[in-house]
C-alpha cells in the first residue's frame, strides 16, 4: 500500500479514536490516525478521572489519553499530529486533503472528532477550568461532596445536573438566564422535590472569582432593567449545561447530520450515511458523552470497519 493510501483512516485523537486504532491495528488493518494539532479530546481538560474502569485510585485525564494513545502505537498505528481540512466521501477510496495540502485516499474512513462544551465565553472559566468549572456533573460532579456549587442552563439538561449534583453537595444553584425554565414539567416537578436546590431565575453570570481555585461567582439578576441588582454566591463548583456543539462541520454535505449537526449512525452499529465510513465517540453521541462510552463505540467502529474490508 503506497504511503497516501490507507486501508483505515481515523480523524480524531481522544478516547474514541484511539480505541479505534487498537482494534484496527490489531486487526492488522494498519490504520493511519489524524489527531489534529491539540490531540486528546476534552479528558484533555479534566483533572482527575475516577469513573474509567481500571484506575482505581484515579488517573489524570492527559495521562489517561496519553496511555491510550501509546496503546495504539504499540500495535502499529500511524498516528500523525495533523488536520483533515476537507474530505470527499462521493466515491471509493475516499479522498481526504490535510492542513498542509497532502492528499490521502482511504478505504474505509471512522471519524471521533468529539464535541466541544459550549462555554458562556467568561475569561474567568478558562482560569478556573478543572480548578472548579465543569462541564460534565457525571465526570466531576464526586469532587464536591458536601460542597457548594452551581449550574448554568434552563433545560433538561441542565435540570439532570442539578439533580445528579444534589446527591452529592450540600448546595445546589441552578442560574437560569429567562424568568422560566425549559425543561419538561416531569424534570421541573423533580427540582422541587430536592430541598437543597435553590432555582436563581433572571440570572446572568458577569465573573467568577477565587484566589487559586473557585471561590465564587458575581452574578446580575434582571439585567437591563430598573430592578437590576447584582450580588454573589460562594461556591465551590461551577457547571456548564447549555450543550454541546458537535465538531461535524467538515462533513456537512457529506454525511447525514441530525438537527444538532451530531452525526446519525445505524445503531448498534457506527455505520454513517455513507457505506465504509463510520463515527465514533460524542461526534454521534448527544446523550451519553462519557470517556468510557466513547472508547466502546470506538471498539465498535473498528470492528465495523474491519467486517466491511473482509464481506
């Protein structure tokens, strides 16, 4: 096989990727992986990480990328810290055009390039990121136990958050931009029933503060308005839950795309739209989006890759 022609073709590092590229390689598929220039995924955001199975006292989410990305290279993976600007799933072998202009042809194409949390765009939550701001409550919510925190959103999701985050903290927040909530009347009723949340409606978020870690947040409620007043909570904790976006624009015209623009596969499998190329990990996951969960479908779309070389 020439060296711009590959049987197997992985964009995106991360859990779900390189998962992938230890199945195909062990299936002697010799796959070649484009991690991108910041390779890794969002674990590459996280601090510790103590819900993925076999690290019982907890790994560090770069370290744990890093040993699955030795992984793949063990068993002969060709990993290459490179973008795939622009692709062409039209016709076999597919043709795939690199940051630097290269071209490389694929037989089969398994695409994880994630999703990204969205962010309220505050200086102050790339400060305090992993030193208190999240964006997974299921990820990190066990580091504040018996400890006071907050989560942005109006929706289901966000209300999931709440919930799941009342179990374990003394005090839940839930800052809500509008003087209502979106979120189904089944989820608002459940809300109600947790004494320890407390529902802050017409509430914007200016800044967070803390000396080394989060301490705090400056928030303004009825923005705008003669009844503007602006006070603080302390917390410990503070939580994003106003979505994700799927990094699926470089397969518009491409692939079919749900109305998230996550990209819609033939579960179980990680079959795509169009036959030979799959998806793997929180690309085609707007549900779960767990490290662990994603590392499965990328075991998945290996094996899917793999039956459709050799039928």
């Amino acid at each position: 096989m020439s060296e711009n022609h590959s049987r197997c073709v992985i964009i995106g590092g991360g859990p779900a990727g390189y998962t992938a590229a230890v199945y195909a390689s062990r299936a002697n598929l010799t796959p070649t992986l484009y991690e991108g220039l910041q390779p890794g995924g969002q674990l590459t955001t996280t601090t510790e990480v103590e819900n993925f199975p076999g690290f019982p006292a907890g790994i560090q989410g770069p370290d744990l990328v890093l040993e699955m990305r030795k992984q793949a290279e063990r068993f002969g993976a060709h990993i290459i810290s490179e973008t795939v600007s622009a692709v062409d799933f039209s016709e076999r072998p597919f043709k795939l055009t690199l940051a630097d202009g290269s071209m490389m042809k694929a037989d089969t194409v398994i695409i994880a390039t994630g999703a990204s949390a969205r962010y309220l765009g505050l200086p102050d939550e790339q400060k305090y990121l992993g030193l208190g701001v999240s964006a997974c409550a299921t990820c990190d919510g066990f580091f504040y136990r018996k400890k006071r925190v907050a989560v942005v959103g109006g929706g289901d999701t966000a209300c999931e958050e709440a919930l799941y985050l009342s179990g374990l903290a003394e005090k839940v927040y839930l800052i809500v931009r509008k003087g209502f909530l979106r979120a189904s009347q089944v989820m608002q009723n459940r809300l109600k029933e947790r004494d320890n949340i407390e529902i802050l409606f017409n509430c914007n978020t200016v800044s967070l503060f803390g000396d080394e870690v989060l301490e705090g947040a400056k928030l303004v409620e009825h923005k705008g308005t003669d009844q503007e007043r602006h006070f603080d909570i302390k917390i410990d904790g503070f939580f994003l839950a106003i979505g994700h976006t799927p990094n699926t624009t470089l397969f518009r015209g491409q692939l079919e795309l749900d109305s998230e623009g996550y990209i819609v596969v033939a579960a179980p499998t990680t079959h795509t739209s169009v036959d030979g190329v799959f998806a793997a990990g929180d690309v085609a996951d707007p549900m779960y989006q767990q490290a662990i969960n994603a590392a499965g479908s990328g075991c998945r779309a290996a094996l899917d890759a793999e039956r459709f070389l050799t039928l």
